[in-house]
C-alpha cells in the first residue's frame, strides 16, 4: 500500500487535471464507470461474499451485517446512480452571478470544484461508487478510506473504477483507496491540511464525532439519524402504521431509519395495539413509556432515558406517549440529531406547526423518513447527509461539493 504521503501527493496532481477537465469528459468517465460494474458484478459479488463473511465471524449484528451486504439489486441500484449523474447539470463553470462597480469593475461569482475530497466511512460498499461517482462528476479527486468490514468490496470497486476513468482520459488517480483500515489512516486523513480540502465522515455517532473532534482540516458532520415519527391526534391510523413500519423495518441499520415514534394520547388505544401486530412481523423490540406499558402490556420493556437518545441501527423502537403537538415537538427538540422527523397527521394546522418548529434537515408530513437520500431526492446519489448547516444542509450532491470564486476584470482601476 502507498503512504498516504504518496497517495496525497497523487491526489493533488489529480486534482488539477480533474478540474480542468470538461463536463463531457467527465460524464463520459461515469459511463465507462457503469459499464465496468455490470461488467464486472461477478467479482464484486464474490468479494463481497468474503466481507460478508468477516463480518458475519466478527458478530457484527445482522441489521449492520446488511450494510455489508451486496447483491445483483444493490449492484443496479449503484449503476442506475451513476447514470442518473451523467443527466444532471454540470454545476462547474456556472456564474452564480455578477454586477458591474460604480469603477467599471466586472465582478463575476463563478463555481469551481472544492479540490480533493476526503471520505472515510463505514460498512456500506455502496458508498465507495457514490462518492466515487459524484466526486468525478463535480471536477473534484477523491481520497476514500472505508472501514475493515467492507475491505475486500471497495478495493476491487476503485480497481474497477480507475481502470474505467483512465479509459475516458482522467487520471487513475481521480479516485484512491486508502486499504489500512487503522485508526492512523484515518488520522492521518483528519490531519491532511495542505491536501484534502474537504472531509466527510459518514458511520455511526463515534466514527463522526472523533472526526469532528480531531480534524485539522474542514469537515461536514454527516449521518447520526436518532429519527421520531410523531403520530397526532388527526392521524390516520392505517397511514400511520404503514409509515412507521417502512420507516422501522424497511432497513433499521441506515441513518433515515426511525428510531423512536412519539403518539398522542387520544389515539394511542387504537395505534399501539394494532402496530404491535404489524412490527411483531419483523420482531421489532419495543422500549416503551408507562401509558404505553399500559396499553401494550408488561411484556414491553421500560424505556430509559438512554432509549430516547439512542440510534439504534436495529429492530428496536422507543414509544412516548404524549398529551399533544407540544409535548412531541418538545421531545423532539430535546433528542433530535438533526437528521429527520416526521409528523403524520390530516390536520394542516397541526403539519405547518410541527414542520415550522422543528429544527432538522428534513421534516416530514405523511411520509417515511426512509426518503431522507440522494437518490430520492433527485441527486442521483449521495456523498452523505449533513446534519449541520454549514456549508451544506440535508443529503448532499454535486453542488454540495463545489465551492465558488470571484472572477474580477479591470482596466487599471486601482483603490484610493
């Protein structure tokens, strides 16, 4: 394996080739991309299956087990995003806008690639193609560093995909792996100051904050998902269980999975019964409060303070039952992370309210939070989701990776 002093090295001199480079060459370079993951899905699959394996003898949980995990859908799923990319605009070279000075100064807002982006993330191999993929298609490098359980998955993927780059004319080291999965790689990735222009983490609550925490160089905090679903008084109640249930079982180990649902008292007889049945299907563990002992029955077990913080990434479902809108926007502000909240209701007053007073990247009205993703979202894909708000807010792009410059013409004005 390369030092990371070579690999930033190399990163920096792809960099420039990268963002000189045209929208057609880099849209040909994610078409080259496609094609070599159908091409070679047989391999990718069989090294997966080795990951999976690791993983499965490391007794990682199932839920995170899945996030290894890949098959022929995954693998289409990862196709069909870097084809989606190709049909979206370019945003380099844009001019955001421009005014002409009282001097006769022409001054233009252009947007430019941020330069060598640094990612390291966890478990999901999916994330090598995305963030590969949008990096290349917004003109930047890409330094990837993912963790030991998806080793195997994302060196044969950059193998795959800086074959195909070159073949489009980009340098192969558009995109590098970093193999050591060590904490000094990702140290050292922290502490790149002169070389990764930007850092993203994507994982759980302590890969995320340990960047945070150490980093040197500029970050984005991404990904920490403690989720609520709020169900009201003018709810829906087959609606309702329909939402929770996607948003619970559809797959508990991502970030927009919902981890606690919050119901108002006046139909929590009716719901939690009825949803009980429905989530036993999937042998979802509720962790409830008294009134909700009450109606379900000592069988579920006494939620701790703890439970309402928690991100469980597993079959596992906090219940509160509340005396209305206030209490769960209160309980909501108290616990949120930021990521996404939803609030199912037919009440109009009762949606603006809770979407007005909720402070999240994404808040919902009749709807899973499931859908808080690049894809969804028209992106085409996703390098993370930004739980700040600064610089970027939500799932994240190929705008989201871009910065901007100010482009000044004169004809020899200069300042008193």
């Amino acid at each position: 394996m390369a030092s990371f002093r070579i690999i930033g090295e190399n990163a920096c001199k792809a960099k420039n080739e990268i963002a000189a480079s045209s929208s057609g060459v880099r849209n040909s370079a994610l078409e080259e991309i496609a094609k070599a993951l159908d091409k070679h899905r047989r391999n990718i699959l069989d090294q997966n299956r080795i990951d999976v394996k690791n993983a499965d003898a490391m007794g990682i949980k199932s839920s995170l087990v899945d996030r290894v995990y890949l098959n022929e859908k995954r693998i289409d799923g990862m196709i069909d995003g870097v084809n989606k990319l190709i049909s979206l605009e370019d945003p380099i070279g844009v001019i955001e806008g421009g005014v002409i000075r009282p001097n006769g100064l022409r001054i233009v807002k252009k947007r430019v690639p941020m330069g060598v982006i640094g990612i390291i993330y966890e478990s999901r191999p999916n994330v090598t193609v995305d963030a590969a993929s949008l990096c290349i298609k917004s003109g930047n490098a890409v330094i990837l560093r993912g963790g030991k359980e998806a080793i195997y998955s994302n060196t044969v993927m950059v193998e795959i995909m800086r074959e195909a780059v070159s073949k489009a004319g980009l340098p192969r080291d558009s995109i590098q792996l970093i193999t050591d999965t060590t904490r000094d790689s990702a140290v050292s990735m922290m502490k790149a100051n002169g070389v990764i222009d930007l850092l993203i983490p994507r994982g759980g609550a302590g890969l995320i904050n340990s960047v945070v925490q150490n980093a040197t160089v500029p970050v984005i905090e991404t990904g920490v998902g403690n989720c609520h679903i709020y169900v009201d008084s003018d709810a829906n109640i087959g609606m309702a269980i329909d939402i929770i249930d996607n948003a619970k079982t559809s797959r508990p180990g991502v970030c927009n999975a919902a981890e606690t649902l919050i119901v108002h008292k006046s139909v929590a007889e009716e719901l939690l019964p009825a949803l009980k049945k429905r989530l036993d299907k999937s042998n979802v563990q509720l962790r409830g409060c008294e009134l909700t002992r009450m109606i379900l029955g000592d069988i579920i077990i006494p939620a701790a303070e703890s439970d309402y913080k928690e991100e469980f990434l597993d079959y596992i479902l906090a219940v509160r039952v509340v005396d209305n809108i206030y209490d769960a926007i209160e309980h909501i502000r108290r616990y949120s992370t930021g990521h996404s909240e939803c609030i199912v209701t037919d009440n109009i007053h009762a949606a603006e309210l809770f979407q007005n007073s909720i402070d999240a990247a994404a808040v919902y009205v009749n709807a899973s939070t499931r859908f808080t993703d690049g894809f969804e979202f028209g992106l085409g894909a996703e390098i993370g989701i930004s739980t700040q708000k600064l610089h970027a807010r939500g799932p994240m792009g190929i705008k989201e990776l871009t910065t901007y410059k100010y482009l000044i013409n004169g004809n020899g004005q200069i300042r008193e």
